[in-house]
C-alpha cells in the first residue's frame, strides 16, 4: 500500500496529499471507490454514512480503517446537530457530499423518504459546513437525472439547462442542484468562504455494485445462479461509464478548487462519457454476455411498471474547457474492466482491496 500511495501522491497536482477530506456516503458504491483512491493520494478521510445497504458491500470488502488514514462514522445527513458536530471535529478542508438515496424505482415506494435524504440531507451537508470555517473547497455530486429531461434524441444536456425530473428521485436531485446554487449566492459568495460546486454525471458501472435494480448488479446475481438477466428496457440510452470516470472529476474539480484562484469553478458540471458511450441497454447488455461467457440475457413484456427515461445524455465540454477533463475509458472497457472485476473478486473476496488499487492504477496509466 506504501508503494500505491508514493506513486499517486502525486496526481490532481498533489492537492490531497495530507489533507483532510470530509466525505459523506462513503459506504456506498461511488462512495466506496472515491474512499480508496483518496486514500491512494495519501489524504485523511472521515466518512460519515449509514451502514452499508447492500450483501456484499464493497465497503466491508475494501476494510478500510485508521492504519489507511480513514475514520469511519455512523451517521445520517437528516441529522443536522449529529453530522455538524462530526465535521466540525474534524475540520476538513474538503468535503465531498455523496450521501443520498440513489435509485430511482425505490423513490416510487418511499418519495417521503428520497425528498428527506436527498433535498433536507444536502440543506444539513451546507449547513454544517457554514459552522466549519476550515472548509475550502465542497462537491456536492448529484446527477445526470436532475435535469427537465424532454428525451430528445440526439440531445446533450448542458449544465444551464433547467432543472426537474419526473419521478421523485430525479426530482430531488433537481431540488438538490436548487438548494446547491441557493446557499453558493447566499452565503458562500464572500472572501474566504468555502467555494462550492455540483456535479453530474451518467449512469455509472463497476465493481463492487451490488445493488437492485441497477442493470450490472442485477446481470451478476443472475449470472451467479445461472439464470439469464432479465432485462427491463433494452431500448433505454443513457450515459453509461465506469466509476472511476467521474470520480476523476471530482477529484479533478475538488483539487483545482481548493487552489488559489479556485473561485472561478464553483459552479455545476457535467461528466460524462463520450456520446459514443450513450447507447441503449441492449447493447451494455451484449458487450457484458460477450465478456462474461454462458452469460445472457432477456426482455420479457412489461405492463403497469414506473416511468423511467428512455433518453437521456450529458455534455461535458465545459469540464473539458474549464479543467482539462475527458473521460479515459469508452463503453466496451467500461464494461469489460467491469466484468474483470465480478469475476476476480467474487472468487476471493479478499482479492476486492488490491484488484480495486490496481484497476485505479490502471485508470490513471491509461492515456
């Protein structure tokens, strides 16, 4: 791990090095892998989340802990007074907020609880933080599906293009980006105040997904009991990238904010993937049966089931003008890093810490 951390210290210009990093929802999916790679940059973390809602977790898989530099804190953003004292203890200078409720059909059987999580939960992130005056630089990472979505093929959204959503998760991550640019004007606008930015980015894929109703997850589980994967919308695009795509921007974005002169980039971004990664499910689901042999897959008729977009791609030039950012790897190494990943680890689960490293090590390689 000393030889990982000395290689990629480096990275991001060397910005997190030795600081101290504020991260909530480090117990999830995206959570877990941005926990890794910042420890791989040799930062400090404090992750403050719920326990891990899914069997496997990729978070108890990584075990990560104090000899890694990470505090690992049980907590819920609806709790205001718990979450404030937990930052302010550890006087971060970064924060990346994460923490939220992340699936759209779960939104449909508990709207209450979406809207609390992740509309009152991103009001307490930004609350907490204007009583933590050491906070410098704050991504508050929402996504591609908060956007007025008019699924119009052919169409990339762009950061000023208005906000909604149609179901109540994409809605509450509309009201999120509101709530963002809300506190930014009124009360991080000043000298010295923490500088604040949002991100969105696509449908991502990775190892360590476990859970349901998410097109990889579910291809494992199916795959695992040799059953073929039943596929719900196979002529649905979306933006599809592996994790570590993103997460390259917020911590691009994150570095470059917590810099002199970062002011400039406190605003919304979009990171995506290349417009030839925005294809339907069908063809996700032809390039994992390709990497993964016996698997398959099928589209039984469908009736009385939930709105979810059949259209839906991001523009991401203004993070390519503004901070140098392309995504690295296209959909078919998206999919078959992903796959490599299922299959290493779900016969050694210890092997998840190390082929994790070394799937970043080789993100970062890859030119």
């Amino acid at each position: 791990m000393e030889d990982v951390v000395a290689d990629s210290a480096d990275l991001f210009g060397g910005a997190y090095a030795d600081r101290r990093v504020f991260l909530t929802g480090h117990t999830g999916f995206k959570g877990s892998w941005l926990t890794l790679w910042l420890t791989m940059l040799g930062a400090r973390v404090r992750g403050y989340a719920l326990e891990p809602d899914t069997e496997p977790a990729l978070w108890n898989l990584l075990r990560l802990g104090a000899a890694d530099g990470v505090e690992d804190i049980r907590g819920d953003i609806r709790d205001l007074e718990r979450l404030r004292s937990a930052m302010a203890e550890f006087e971060p200078e970064i924060v990346f907020h994460l923490a939220a409720q992340a699936l759209v059909l779960s939104s449909y059987d508990d709207p209450v609880g979406t809207y609390a999580t992740n509309v009152m939960g991103t009001v307490n992130v930004l609350e907490a933080i204007r009583s933590v005056p050491c906070v410098r630089a704050v991504v508050v990472v929402t996504s591609d599906k908060c956007y007025e979505n008019r699924e119009q093929p052919g169409y990339a959204y762009v950061e000023s293009d208005s906000m909604g959503g149609f179901d109540p998760y994409s809605s509450s991550k509309g009201a999120a980006e509101l709530v963002t640019s809300a506190y930014r004007r009124s009360f991080f606008s000043t000298p010295g105040a923490a500088r604040i930015a949002s991100v969105r980015a696509g449908n991502v894929i990775g190892g360590g997904d476990w859970a349901q109703d998410r097109l990889i997850p579910d291809a494992v589980r199916a795959v695992s009991k040799g059953e073929p994967v039943i596929v719900r919308n196979p002529g649905a695009v979306r933006p599809w990238q592996h994790v570590l795509d993103p997460l390259s921007g917020y911590l691009m974005l994150g570095s470059r904010l917590v810099a002199e002169g970062g002011y400039g980039l406190a605003e919304a971004f979009n990171f995506g993937p290349s417009m030839e990664s925005a294809v339907p499910v069908s063809q996700v689901m032809n390039l994992f049966t390709e990497s993964w042999p016996g698997a398959s897959w099928v589209s039984p008729p469908r009736t009385g089931a939930p709105h979810e977009a059949a259209f839906l791609t991001l523009d991401w030039e203004k993070a390519r003008r503004g901070l140098g950012w392309s995504p690295r790897w296209g959909l078919a190494e998206a999919v078959s890093q992903t796959a490599e990943w299922y299959a290493t680890v779900s016969g050694d689960t210890l092997a998840a810490r190390a082929f994790s490293e070394a799937q970043i090590e080789r993100f970062t390689s890859d030119e």
